[in-house]
C-alpha cells in the first residue's frame, strides 16, 4: 500500500510539473470528428461530452459530429445536433436503414469511409456502451490504436487515464499517425452551462456510395431492445444515486432502494453482486464493469466498496455509505458514513422523508 501510495505521489508530480491540464502552447490546427449517439430525437449528454472533451485538444479545433441512423428521428437529431453547441461547426448526417441500429460493424465501416474523406485528426466517442463496442473495430480498420478512457486532456496528443481499475493515472503521449482515437469519460468532460450557438452549424449527408451492402452484414444482429420504461433520471446523468448491495439479500428488498430513489428523485445503482444475484438488472450496475456516475449526491447501501465499484462512482461530489461493518473499505472514499444496519435505516429514511410532489 505504502508503494502504491508513493507510485500514486509521483505520478502526481510529474504530472503537476510537465503538465497541468491546459491545452498545448504548441497547438496545432485540429479537425476532431465526434461519434454521437442520439435517442427521441437528441443527442446524448455522453456525447456531447465528447464535444467538451474535443475543446481541450487545441484552441483552433474544427469539430463535426457524425450521426446515423434513419427516419425522421434521426432528422430531428440532426436539426438539434447543429444548434445546441456552439463548438459544433459540422453535423454528418448518414442516413440508411443499415444504421437503423447503432451495430458496432456497419458502424466502424462508417467511421472509415467517413475518415478516408474528411482525414480528421482526432476521432473521440464517450466511452459508455456505443463508443466501446464501435471505435476499437473503426481503429482496428484504420489501423491505428486507440486510447480508453480518457478523464483529461493536456493537448493535442497527451492524455490521462486511470490504470489498476483507478488505483493510479497514467499519463499517455499518443505518437502514431492520424487519427488520434480516443474514448472519453464522460463524467471528467461535463457539459455545463452552453449558450445557444449565434448560427446553426451546417448539416451535410455522408456520401454512402462506397458503403457496400456487405459492410451493413456483421457478426451481430440486432434481435430486440429491451428497456424499463421509468420516470426516474438515467443512471449516467443523475443528481443523485442510490445504489444497493448485496447485503439487501433479495429483489423484493431491493424495492427499499428503488422507493428511497423515487423519493429523492434519484436514479438507482447496484454493485455487480446485488446484479449478479438477480436483484436488479445489469444496466444499473455501477462500477469497472458497468457504469460510471460522478452525481452530485451518492448514496450506497451495503456496498463493501471493493476497488471495481470505487472506480465507477469516486468522483461523486458527496458519498453518504451505510454499512453495518465499520472497518468496511467504502468508509474510506465516504464524506458522510453510518455504520449500521440498511433494514433499519432505509424504512426510517423512508418514513421521514416527505413524499415527491
Ligand atoms: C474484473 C472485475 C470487475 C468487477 N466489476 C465490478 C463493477 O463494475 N461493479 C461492482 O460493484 N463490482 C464489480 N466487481 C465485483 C467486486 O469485486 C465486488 O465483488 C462487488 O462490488 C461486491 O459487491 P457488494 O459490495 O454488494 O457485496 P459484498 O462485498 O458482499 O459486500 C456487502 C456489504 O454489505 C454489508 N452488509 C451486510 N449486511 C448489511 C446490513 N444489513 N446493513 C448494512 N450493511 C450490510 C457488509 O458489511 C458488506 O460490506 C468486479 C470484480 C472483478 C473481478
């Protein structure tokens, strides 16, 4: 531990000393192409944060957007994308029923046509689900490596990433050809206040004709799309977070955590445990291998804080654990910790906390 922590102060000052996260006083003139993922018409928060993410390769940086997918809502994305930032100067729009599903084959078949053409010298993708699944295979195709993860940027080519599931930051200077690809944390890039852009941004079709019908033909197919239809916030964007453990023993006491949530307004996490034993389903879980929420206000229920769900949720502005076992290692990240027993601290919360009106 000792080691790790003198590791962890070192990289900290190497990296305080050469270099504090300002953009590069040699920037270069950029050209970034954003991956985006839309829903009901919008572009995704995550993606967006990818545009802020772009801001801090260089001052002179051109950014686009590329969206696909089909039909109308794919257009109403698209007239959204073009007026709802101001550092989006172009909008792609690539318009086919083989992007009807965001399938990571036709997609990184697009990435690739859309690079050859427009030769831009950064491609970056939140890193949830779609951005994973999608630019490992485009950079694979361009035959370039990309680099996960990112949490910030101090240039156009040096970058940081947690390492040892965010035991310790690593710092990468990227020196392969063009296009630098990049997966970024959302939650280390967030949106903030935008002003509306003076101008929209100019929307132009992606010029499909070298797209051959057996690039839309992947190993995967879409089959179905099962979501929970609820009016709580998305995990991803929350304010707020409760999130249960294994230590609730059962989906029916689970429903403790949901009903507290709803209560607060908040969005309900799980640990892979509470997901694995069936509790809730894997979307909710947070953590290394599931999701990574950085909320105003975390709240987590007979969480042991293993390092895997630590990586996913240490970035939370407030951490509020209840644990029944006092040396248990989530005290150790929490700004306000109980020890006691969740089956008789959440029906009290419960019972004193006013209905949402
Ligand atoms: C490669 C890899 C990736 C992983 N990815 C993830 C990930 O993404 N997310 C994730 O969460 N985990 C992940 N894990 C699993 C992780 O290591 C832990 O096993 C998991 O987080 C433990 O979940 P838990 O805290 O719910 O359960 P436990 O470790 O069993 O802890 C339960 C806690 O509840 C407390 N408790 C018990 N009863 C009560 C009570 N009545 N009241 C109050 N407290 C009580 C106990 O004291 C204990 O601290 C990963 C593991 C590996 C190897």
């Amino acid at each position: 531990m000792k080691k790790m922590m003198v590791f962890l102060a070192v990289l900290g000052a190497l990296r305080n000393r050469s270099f504090a996260n300002r953009v590069s006083p040699y920037s270069r003139s950029l050209s970034t192409l954003v991956l985006a993922e839309h829903e009901g018409g919008a572009v995704k928060a995550s993606s967006l944060s990818a545009v802020e993410a772009a801001k801090f390769l260089s001052e002179d940086n051109s950014i686009s957007l590329l969206l696909a997918g089909s039909g109308p809502s794919l257009r109403e994305a698209a007239a959204y994308a073009a007026s709802c930032h101001p550092s989006i100067s172009r909008v792609l729009l690539a318009d086919s029923d083989k992007f009807t599903y965001p399938l990571a084959e036709p997609w990184a078949k697009l990435v690739h046509v859309v690079q050859q053409k427009g030769s831009y010298s950064h491609i970056i993708s939140g890193s949830g689900s779609f951005g994973k699944n999608i630019l490992p295979r485009a950079a694979a195709l361009l035959d370039v490596s990309p680099i996960t993860d990112v949490t910030e940027i101090s240039g156009s080519n040096l970058f940081v990433r947690p390492i040892y599931a965010g035991n310790a930051l690593s710092t990468v200077r990227y020196t392969g050809s063009d296009p630098c690809m990049l997966t970024i944390r959302s939650t280390s890039f967030p949106l903030g206040q935008v002003s509306t852009p003076s101008s929209a941004a100019s929307i132009d079709q992606v010029d499909l004709s070298t797209f051959g019908e057996d690039d839309a033909i992947g190993k995967s197919k879409y089959v179905s799309l099962s979501s929970q239809d609820s009016e709580r916030p998305d995990l991803g964007n929350a304010r707020i977070v409760v999130t249960g453990g294994r230590a609730l023993k059962s989906a029916e006491n689970f429903k403790m955590i949901e009903r507290l949530a709803e209560k607060l307004g908040a969005a309900v996490g799980a640990t892979r445990a509470a997901v694995d034993a069936g509790f809730v389903p894997n979307e909710l879980q947070v953590g290394q291998t599931g999701k990574i929420v950085a909320p105003d206000l975390y709240m987590a229920f007979g969480v042991s804080g293993a390092i895997q769900h630590l990586t996913g949720m240490r970035d939370s502005k407030v951490i509020v654990a209840v644990n029944k076992d006092a040396d248990a290692p989530i005290f150790q990240v929490a700004d306000y910790g109980l020890v006691g027993d969740l089956f008789e601290v959440i029906p009290e919360f419960l019972e004193k906390l006013p209905d949402k009106k």
